[in-house]
C-alpha cells in the first residue's frame, strides 16, 4: 500500500471512530482542514517538476476524493442513526386507540322513570313534582292517617327542625302528599268552572320523586325512589285503575302475558285498597307473584282535603317504588347497588 492509499485508509478508520457529528468534524480538518494533511501534501509539491506535478497531483486528488466520499458516507450514517434514535425516543403507536372523552349516561332507575313518563304519558297522564322535605299535614295528615299510625313514629319516619308545635316537618316517607298538593293547584286553577257548577278537566298526574324511611338493607334503603299515580273524575272507577295499570306493566315489562292480581289491602288514603301483584309467565321469576305497587279509591276525607266534593269527584291513586321496578327489569337483587355509584356496575346500563 502506498503512502496515499495508507492515508485514505487512515482517514477511514478516523472516520468510523467518530461517534457524533462533531467528532466527525474534528477528524475531517486533520485531513481536509487548513493544516489537514491533504493540504501538507499538496504544499509537499511546490518542489517538484512539472511532470511529476502533473501525475502527483492527480494522485492526491484521488486520495482526497477518496477522503471525502468517506466523510459524505459517514455523514450520512451519523444522520440517519441520530434521526433513528429520535423516532424511537419520540416513538408514537398510531394503532393504540386514542384518548376518549367518557359519555355519562343515565342512571336505572332514571331510565325506569323515563320508560315511567313515557307510557303514563302516553295515556293523558301529565308529570308533577313535590318537596322532599315535607309538612306532617300533607305527608300524614290530608292523607287520612291517623295520629297514631304506625308510619307516624319515630322509627320509621325521619323528622327535621320546622314545622308546627307537635307537628315537625319530615322527609316525606312516600310521594303521595304530592296527591293533595297537586289537586289543590289544579282545584285552585279551575275554580271558577267549580264556583259556576260546571266540570273541572280531570285530575290526571304521575309523580316521581325520592322519598325518606328508617330502614336499610338489601331490598330496603334509607331514600328510595316512588312514582305516585292519581286520577280523579267525575266518572273514574275502579275498573280504570285495573285497565291502566294492566296496559302500564305490559308495556313496561314488553309481556303481553303479564298477570296482575289487586290483592284487598289496606290504606289510610284509599278505600277499598289493593295491593298490586305481577305474576312473569316466563323467565327466571315465573310463576311467583311480586308485589310492585299499593292502590285504591281515594278516600273520601282526601278528596275533600282536595277542595273537591267526594259526592261529585271520584277516582283513585297507585303508589309504585321505582327501585323495585328497576330490580325486577333489569334482574337486579341488591337495591343498595344502584346508591353505591359504581361506574362497573352503572355502566352496564347504558
Ligand atoms: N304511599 C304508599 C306507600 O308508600 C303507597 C300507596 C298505596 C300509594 C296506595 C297510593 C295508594 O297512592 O293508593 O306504601
């Protein structure tokens, strides 16, 4: 090998130790830069003749072609390496999903009460609301309850500051002080027709809402969800309440061949009084009767704390729990997992 080849060789193997662009710089000049030894040697020739210039010349610049193609090569791989070494840093999978936003969704027993609205709705039945804390008089008392009802003590019902001497406010315990609330406003709104002798458009409401008991466990909680049913004509009877409540839990539970039974009860607010019972004809609750609702003609002594004429109004109310239904729809056993909040079980209703 000759001296010119040693030296390209030479700058090679500097080349290859570069690790970084600018080690690669730093080798560059000891070859190519002002005091490099490409230049020495072409200073080395100011001696010589013009033929060995001719063909020394031509040597050297091979060599220092040589030369630069290595460091152009190395260059190149120096670059491709660093960028390399960043996409892999600054690696991003495209094919993992992205971040998403969660959608909320409703709660069961918000769904149940929809599903509630909907088809009540759909039978002329207008949605009302009343307050959770409540007046002993319309909780208890307008609805016919004796002062020494069993609902009235203190183990059952939740009592709260206000109110009147002897009479405390309360959680209400179920939604039906809503029946005297929302009857008075609509007696109070037609007044004039009942002032003139004439008839007053039919009371025809459901009512939702959360109500209070002293009580807790796996069918039981401490506040619990009820809708109220009422309707009060001049001509409602009791037939009424079976067709209505029959086409609602056929409707509902999408079962044709649902059957209800009114099983004789007994209510302050209503006389005669039912429980309600559905029977599944299939499905894993076949054949048993569940009790989902309490029923009955409204009392007479309620109708009037309506402001309306028992002789002339008539009509009757149903109490269902929303949580039961919510159960019994969706084959849910523990009440207490729709008031635990958590997202593994709520999810799965949506
Ligand atoms: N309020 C009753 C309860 O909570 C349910 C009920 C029964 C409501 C009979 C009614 C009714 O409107 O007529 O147990």
């Amino acid at each position: 090998m000759n001296e010119l080849d040693l030296l390209v060789e030479s700058a090679r193997e500097q080349f290859a130790h570069s690790a970084t662009p600018a080690d690669l710089e730093n080798a560059k000049a000891q070859f190519l830069g002002k005091a490099g030894r490409v230049t020495e040697l072409m200073k080395g020739m100011a001696q010589l003749s013009v033929e060995e210039k001719k063909t020394r010349g031509a040597a050297i610049n091979l060599a220092k072609q040589a030369i630069e193609a290595a460091l152009n090569e190395r260059r190149q791989a120096l670059q491709d390496a660093q960028l390399q070494a960043q996409l892999k840093a600054e690696a991003l999978d495209v094919t993992l999903p992205g971040r998403q936003r969660g959608a909320g969704g409703l709660h069961p027993v918000s769904l149940t009460l929809e599903r509630i609205q909907g088809i009540f709705g759909s039978m002329g039945f207008d949605v009302a609301e009343g307050p959770e804390i409540e007046t002993d008089w319309f909780n208890f008392t307008a609805l016919n309850t004796p002062e020494d009802h069993p609902a009235r003590s203190m183990h059952d019902t939740f009592y709260i500051e206000g109110g009147t001497p002897g009479a405390p406010n309360l959680l209400r315990t179920h939604t039906s002080p809503v029946q005297v609330r929302h009857a008075v406003q609509h007696v109070k709104q037609h007044r004039a027709l009942l002032d003139a002798g004439q008839s007053m458009p039919e009371i025809r409401v459901i009512v939702p809402g959360r109500t209070y008991r002293v009580d807790s466990d796996a069918t039981h909680s401490p506040m619990f969800h009820q809708c109220e049913g009422l309707w009060i004509g001049e001509n409602v009877s009791f037939k009424d309440l079976k067709v209505v409540f029959t086409a609602f839990c056929r409707t509902f539970f999408e079962s044709d061949d649902l059957v209800l039974r009114f099983r004789p009860s007994f209510f302050p607010f209503t006389e005669p009084s039912a429980e309600i019972d559905i029977q599944f004809q299939d499905g894993p609750l076949a054949g048993r009767w569940l009790e989902v609702a309490g029923s009955g003609q409204v009392h007479p002594n309620v109708v009037r704390n309506m402001g309306l004429d028992p002789e002339r109004y008539i009509g009757f109310a149903f109490g269902m729990g929303l949580d039961r239904f919510t159960m019994l729809r969706y084959g849910v056993n523990d009440l207490r997992l729709f008031f635990d909040g958590d997202i593994r079980f709520l999810s799965q209703f949506q």
